[in-house]
C-alpha cells in the first residue's frame, strides 16, 4: 500500500518501518491500532457492524467515534473506505434510526488521487483529489452533474475546503459494473465522491440536509490529529459549535 503523503511531519521511524514490512490490510490495522485510541467499541460501533458485516469493523469504529463526538442525535451516516479499491463497494449508507443499512455502494474517488487504489488526499482547489475525515451534509440542487448533494468538511485543513472546492455527492456514467469490467477500475472524479447514477437520487435524499459522511484512509497524521477521533467523553458535538 503506498504511503500516504505527508502534511509536512514524518512518520516515526517505529512506525514507518513497520508499514514497510507489513501487508495491506495488516498495515491498515496497525495504523489505526497505533494511532487512536483503544477503547472499547461503542454501542453505535457495534451496530454499524451488525448491519455491515462485510465492512473493516475498525473503520466502522472510527466513523462511530467521529459521529459520536459531531452529532450523538444524528439520523443517517454513510461511510467510505478509501484504502479499498474503486472495484469494490466501499460506501454504506445506515439508517440509524431504524436501525437498517440503507445503501452498499461503488463510489469514485478523485483523479489526482489515484488509479484503481487511492493513495493521495487533499484539501487543495484543482487537485483533483478527494479528501478524508467527516463531512456534514447540506442541500441538494440540480447542477452539472445532474442531482447532487454539498458537503461541508468539518476538518480544518484536512477537508475544510470541500464546499469552495465544489466537492458533491452526484451520479456518474463512469460508476458501474461494466465500466469496471472495460477499464478494471471505476472512472474517477475531480474529487467528488460519485455514484451509481441508478441510486443517486434516492441516496443523496437519505443523506441531504445535516447528515454526516465519514471517509476513511489510514493518513497517521489525520489518525493521530482529527479533532472528532479524540473527542473527550465531556465534550461531545464539536460539530454543532460551527453551525
């Protein structure tokens, strides 16, 4: 798995090394093992992984703990793992007031960020690339790209540009079975998370209007810095404090 770029610190040379020796998903482990803390997993974690037996359960406990600490109440979450390859359906969508999974779904991730394997992230305007941590939903509206959903980043410097960078949720020709099968990998994006163009209507309205998406890459220092993956127990919604 190729390293994740640096934000200006290196990696510890422990830390690094091991990486280096260590396997795809045992280095996606270790990362998130070595860097956030290990607590018990929640009870929102543990049904997360309940309904998406199929997704990295400590993914699924990250994306518990940063909901957890930005909205406790909140209605709909969807998650992406970044460290899969576009092939493969990497977003889920749960209904956490039913307690159902909603949607598991293809979705696209940036040009700049990779081919098959995403490996860069940014917050950059014109990179092209999509970025990681959590993101609130805003409205949905009909625009180049057909119906599609704003985001607002949560994370300073990490995704906090996603709404002046026009980073949506929207349907794509170039997500779908048979692009895979021509290409063997999806299309990709200037940054937006893209879908199925079949489910992009009643997905972006399960999410629309402050819900929450959480996308997952094993960046240490975004592991070891983000705010709402280390939220004290005494002082939850971060997130509501920027509304």
């Amino acid at each position: 798995m190729p390293l994740p770029r640096s934000r200006g610190r290196r990696l510890a040379p422990l830390l690094a090394a091991a990486l280096l020796l260590a396997t795809p998903a045992s280095a996606r482990d270790f990362l998130s093992r070595a860097i956030t803390p290990l607590a018990p997993p929640s009870p929102l974690a543990n049904r997360l992984t309940h309904l998406a037996p199929t997704a990295d359960p400590q993914v699924l406990r990250l994306a518990a703990q940063a909901l957890s600490c930005a909205d406790p109440g909140a209605e709909r979450l969807a998650v992406i793992d970044f460290s899969l390859p576009s092939t493969e359906q990497r977003l889920w969508v749960f209904d956490l007031v039913r307690d159902r999974l909603m949607f598991r779904e293809l979705v696209s991730h940036g040009q700049g960020s990779g081919d098959a394997m995403a490996s860069e992230f940014s917050n950059v305007p014109e990179s092209h690339q999509s970025s990681i941590g959590l993101f609130r939903t805003l409205n949905s509206y009909e625009g180049s790209n057909g119906y599609s959903l704003r985001l607002e980043g949560l994370e300073p410097g990490i995704n906090d540009q996603a709404f002046q960078r026009a980073i949506v949720m929207h349907g794509a020709d170039y997500v779908s079975e048979a692009f895979i099968e021509r290409t063997g990998r999806l299309g990709r994006s200037h940054g937006c998370p893209a879908v199925r163009e079949e489910i992009a209507v009643p997905l972006i309205d399960s999410l629309k209007e402050s819900q929450y998406l959480f996308t997952y890459y094993p960046d240490p220092e975004w592991l070891a810095d983000s705010a709402f993956l280390r939220c004290p127990r005494d002082d939850r919604q971060l997130a509501s404090v920027t509304r």
